[in-house]
C-alpha cells in the first residue's frame, strides 16, 4: 500500500501555471508507482485542505512567491505533517538571491557581482550601476521561472528593466552579465545525482539561485545526464551552495 501523498500545486503568485504543470507531472509519477495521490491546489484555506485530506506527506510542487520561500513550509511545520524539500529558513534565504549571494561568498563560491535596487529607485539605477558594465541580467530580487528578468545590453534601457522586475517583490538585483551554458543539477540528500543541460543557443545566464522549471528539452533521450563525469566541477559546486543556504532533503 502506497503513501497518501497530497500534491501542492498551483500558488498565489505569478508561477502558477507552471507550478499546475509541475504537480500534474508528479501526481502522474507518484500514481505510476502505487502512492494514493490528493492534488491540492494552494490558496485561501490551505489549512484547511491539508487538514482534510489526512495525507502521510505533502510533495511541495509550487513555484516562486509563498510556495519557496518559507511560508508554506512553515505551515507545514505547524500541522506537523512531512513534506519534500528544504526547511523554512533554507527556503527563505535560497529564495531570496541577495541573501542567496552574501551566504555563497562567505563559503568562498563564486557568483556574478551585482546590486539591488528598490522600485522607488529605479529611476536612478544608472548612477547606482557605477562600472558594473553591460550587458547586464536584470530580475527580481526574490523569485523564479525567469519572471521578470532582462538581459540589459544599453544604458538607457536600464531604469525600465528595473522597474519591470521591482513589480515582483518591490526589488530588483542586477548582475553582470554572464555568457554561457546553463546545466541544471539535481542534489537529493546532499548527493548529485543528474545534470540537464540547456541547449547552447539559450540565453545569457548568471549563477544565483533559481526555481526555474527544467528545461523543456528534459524528456529527450541524452538530455539528462549523470552529473559526473561530463561536468566534474558541478559534482560539488552545486552541493556547496545547497549546503550553503542550509538546504536538506531535494532541490
């Protein structure tokens, strides 16, 4: 007899169709394998819904505000009911990528320089840029799925990427620009386990913590790849962050 696993899908924040597809994806693996599954679908009431459906763990499949940032993960706590991935404050600060960045230079890990700007002042981001140069990676301080980022190649092009990205959260960071090779890794237990790699032609990217969905390409036969030996640095760089951010369980 499988476990009664209630799938929280869904959310409150601008995610919310990829946190849907997300969850389907899991309840149709989780069913595959015998586990009595429960879709919820996170909003108002969620207490509730958790209560009723009387699940032995709740798989966190939301994405962005509310479902990774610690919030969810507290409620949780508090109904004292199991669920995947990292704590309340790993949440937190993995969410928040200025923070994110502060814990990764203290473990000596390399991320892209860069600085945050309020949406009040967004209007002055070009005298806050200084010699950071361009282009430049513009996106929320706290979120993911690629919402609201901006690769930013003229100065005059600045203030209006931050205000757009600043709409999410009231904050946006801004990086220097990083060209290369995006590859997703996936750490279960401390342990690397699989690498997916965006195709070569995918845009610029910089190295802070995201929640973007995998790639579309991830059910193409060669796409996911064992994270060694093809990527050795990524056997532990990726572990070194997720310790860092005082991660447990998957990501």
């Amino acid at each position: 007899m499988g476990k009664r696993v209630g799938v929280l899908m869904g959310g409150w924040g601008e995610e919310r169709e990829i946190s849907l597809k997300t969850g389907e994806a899991v309840v149709a693996a989780l069913e595959s394998r015998g586990h009595q599954v429960t879709r919820i679908f996170a909003g108002p009431g969620l207490d509730r819904a958790l209560r009723a459906a009387e699940l032995d763990v709740a798989f966190v499949a939301l994405h962005g505000r509310m479902g990774e940032d610690g919030r969810v993960q507290g409620l949780l706590e508090l109904l004292e009911l199991p669920y995947t991935g990292s704590g309340v404050l790993a949440s937190a600060l993995a969410m928040n990528k200025p923070f994110a960045k502060r814990l990764f230079r203290l473990h000596n890990l390399a991320t892209p320089h860069g600085y945050t700007v309020a949406r009040e002042d967004a209007w002055r981001a070009l005298a806050l840029h200084g010699d950071l140069g361009f282009p430049c990676v513009v996106k929320p301080a706290c979120g993911g799925s690629s919402v609201g980022l901006a690769v930013v190649r003229e100065p005059e092009a600045l203030a209006f990427a931050v205000a757009q990205a600043s709409r999410f959260g009231g904050e946006a960071l801004v990086e220097r620009y990083v060209a290369g090779r995006e590859v997703t890794v996936g750490i279960v237990g401390g342990r690397c386990w699989a690498a997916a790699r965006w195709p070569r032609r995918a845009r610029a990217l910089t190295s802070t913590p995201s929640t973007r969905a995998g790639p579309r390409t991830s059910a193409r036969p060669g796409c996911l790849r064992r994270a060694w030996p093809t990527w050795r640095p990524w056997r532990w760089r990726p572990t070194a962050r997720w310790a860092a951010a005082g991660r447990r369980g998957w990501t």
